[in-house]
C-alpha cells in the first residue's frame, strides 16, 4: 500500500485500477523522471519559513529542527505552538506584504501549514524564497469550487456537485442532485464550517442563510461505508511516496479518530494510494498533499477534499512510521530524498483532544501515561475551547482494532475534567 514511483501520470483513467500505467519503481534514488533531476538540496543549518503558526506548524518545526535545521514562522499571533518551538517567531498579519517578503528573504524555502494563506502573501513570498508547494496549488485548494472543477476536470472521481451563487441556482443544484444534499461554502471552511446538510428541497432558504449567502457547492450526500485519507508526498523530480491508508471518524464534523491501514480490501487502498499519486501530479505540488475519499458501500472511491498539507490523520505517522508527515514535508520542500513510509508495528491509531475535555480540571496525563505503549502529544495552545485541537494521542498494536481500544482506552483515562 505504500510505495514510491517516478514520473507523471500515463493513464487515461486516472481513478481506476485500469489506468496503473505509471511505473512503480524502487526506492532507490538514481536518475529523475522525465528528464528531471532534484535540485541541489537546502540541507541542515539553513532556514526554513512557516507561514502560520498552529500545530501543524509545531509538529513540522519539531521535525526539522531534530534535523538541524532553524525554523522561522509569520503570523498574527504571539506564543503560538509553531512559536515556542521555532527559532524566531514574527507578528505579522497575512496582509502585510512587506513584512512576508522581509520574512521571505531570510529564509532559504517557504512552506505553510494551513491552506488559507491568502493568495497575494503566496504571491509576495514567491518574489524573494521559493514556496513550496506553490501558491497556485493553495489557490486550487483553497476554494471548494476551483477543487472540485479541477478534479473532476482532470477525471478524478469526486463527488457529484454544482456552484451555488444563489437561492435560484440552489434550487436548480436541487433539482439536478437531489436530497439529501450538503451545501458547502466554497472558500474558507474546514472541520465542517460552513455547512448544511439539507434533508428537504423546503430547506433551501434556511441551507443559504447557513452559508451566510457565500459562494458554495452543492454536493450530493454519499452514503459512505467509511472515510480514509492518504497522504501523499511529492519531490521536485517527480518521486512520489504515500503512506498506508489511514481510516477516520469523525465526531460534530471534527476529525474523532484514525487507525492505520485502513480496514479496507488491499485492491481498495492500492487504488487510493494510485489517485493520490495522480493528483499529487497533476498539481504539479511538491510537499505533502492529503486526498481525502469516501469509501462507498460498493467499494467505489469518491474524493471528499484535498488538503496540501500534513493532515490530521497523519499525525499518527510520527510514532507509527519510519518517516513521519511532516520530516517529509521537509524532505520534499527542501530536495532531500524521501524516507521510508512503512509502518514499525502491524497498526497504529490516534485519538484527538479536543478543547472539550479540559473543564474544571486539566485531563489526568498521568492515567494516560500509565498506559506505557500510548504517546501523548501536546500542541501548546494557551487556551481550551470546545472543539479546538489541542493535543493527539497514538497507540501502537498487532492490529487497528487493538490500537483504536488502546488509544479510546488511554482517551478515556484522561477523565472528562470534572475530576470525577
Ligand atoms: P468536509 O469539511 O467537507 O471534510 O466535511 C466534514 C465531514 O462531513 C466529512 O468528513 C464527512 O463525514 C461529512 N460529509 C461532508 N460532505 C459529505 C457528503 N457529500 N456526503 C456525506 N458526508 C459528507
């Protein structure tokens, strides 16, 4: 399931098995496809910029300074989680573009660990440090529609879907999809923000009010058996590697749990791991880049969103893989070859913290440390709140089921801040 290859995508079919026309090649590192060689690379000692400043940004500063390299990070806020590992933490709103190129000009290579870095910041950045990956793939996923219109473009299976710019197109989306039917604002939603699940056609009023009357996609509901991810990691040359399909629920929209493999068919998650590979081509991006699908009750595979970027799910890769997400977030943006995605236990799983289990109390880590295979990850955040992403915990097992009962175990050990 995971794997390395070379060069762009052949297949006519980029979303089915028919079209493994690209070659899957070893890991060894000699020669470039297409004609394309790796850069020489930005090695240890330099300076890598990170635009934005939350776990993400943490986790991929951890990483890269356990391999010698400095880490600078912008955004508008003091004593963030990327901040108080980083080597310098600036303040600056993503607007001011004199500060990003000051920022840009320090480092030796741009990245960023949210997708909603405005364009024109992107754009500012890219004058003075290469960005990776590039804004024009952030402009594409940043922005429900453009995805969606590129994907389905580029023949990758998606969800149906239409552009809503108003309650008359609503209505004819309706007419065209059905019900039930998700309306989704088009940019600047994550964790299921900016979505109404619409039962009826007599929602329609009530469904664009819930989206504030933006631009939004209509998407027809599927009724999935299960929800996986794939992260996908990319290098200038064109080596892509992925990591074992990662199966996730979720609770109120928000990423709940994960456990890897995914217990899904072999032929599903090879599949996957293909489309991901694909769309990581076909974008041209070089980082990591997380496709997330719905696995229909069929065993079809439909792509819910892309993220270009380490993904949630992937956290478990720090303690479960050779390579973790975010060393390979720098590998790739900095021309160092790939490492390992392989597994080191049979499965791994990982519950979220949210902000919710902190009340009156903090959660009980010693409970979940005495559980002494389970690794408790803190992101720093000075403050909880519902819902917020707080931490993560990982358990290690001989299968996901032992893994997700060990790592629900070790959540349930923290208490639910009562103190009772
Ligand atoms: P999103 O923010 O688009 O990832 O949506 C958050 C969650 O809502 C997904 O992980 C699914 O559990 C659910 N969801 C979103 N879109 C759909 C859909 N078209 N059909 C069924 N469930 C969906």
């Amino acid at each position: 399931m995971s794997g390395a290859d070379r060069g762009t995508m052949s297949g006519a079919d980029r979303g089915t098995l028919s079209g493994v026309h690209h070659e899957i090649l070893s890991r060894a590192h000699s020669g470039a496809p297409n004609g394309k060689q790796r850069p020489r690379p930005i090695l240890p000692g330099a300076t890598i910029g990170v635009l934005g400043s939350g776990q993400l940004g943490r986790m991929f500063a951890i990483a890269a300074r356990r391999m010698g390299y400095r880490v600078h990070t912008l955004s508008p806020d003091n004593d963030t989680p990327t901040g108080q590992v980083a080597d310098q933490e600036i303040v600056a709103a993503y607007d001011d573009l004199d500060a990003i190129r000051q920022f840009a000009r320090n480092v030796a290579v741009v990245t960023f660990e949210f997708e909603n870095v405005p364009a024109p910041t992107a754009e500012a950045a890219e004058q003075s440090a290469p960005v990776r990956p590039a804004g024009r793939v952030l402009h594409i996923t940043q922005h429900r529609l453009r995805e969606k219109t590129f994907l389905s473009e580029a023949g990758f299976p998606v969800t149906p879907f239409a552009a809503v710019r108003s309650i008359p197109e609503l209505n004819a989306a309706i007419d065209k999809l059905g019900c039930p039917a998700v309306l989704k604002t088009a940019g600047w939603g994550y964790d299921g923000k900016g979505q109404f699940k619409m039962t009826s056609a007599g929602q329609a009023e009530e469904a664009w009010r819930a989206v504030s009357s933006h631009e939004s996609v209509l998407e027809a509901f599927v009724d999935f058996g299960c929800e996986i991810s794939v992260v996908g990691v990319r290098s200038s040359d064109g080596t892509t590697v992925t990591y074992p399909a990662i199966e996730n629920s979720h609770r109120r929209h928000i990423l709940d749990l994960s456990c890897c493999p995914a217990r899904i068919p072999d032929q599903t998650a090879r599949r996957a791991a293909e489309i991901t590979r694909n769309v990581l081509h076909s974008l041209d991006c070089v980082g990591v880049l997380c496709v997330e699908f719905f696995v229909t009750r069929d065993g079809g595979l439909v792509i819910n969103e892309l993220a270009p970027r380490p993904h949630n799910s992937g956290h478990l890769t720090i303690d479960a893989c050779v390579t973790c997400q975010f060393e390979q977030q720098l590998r790739a943006i900095c021309d160092l070859p790939l490492g390992s995605t392989e597994l080191l236990r049979p499965a791994a799983a990982m519950a979220n913290l949210l902000g919710d289990l902190w009340g009156e109390r903090e959660p009980d880590w010693e409970a979940a440390c005495a559980l002494d295979d389970v690794k408790l990850h803190l992101y720093g955040k000075l403050q909880a709140r519902p819902g917020r992403k707080m931490g993560h915990l990982t358990a290690l097992a001989a299968t996901p089921d032992a893994a997700l009962a060990r790592v629900e175990q070790a959540r349930r050990a923290l208490g639910d801040g009562t103190g009772v």
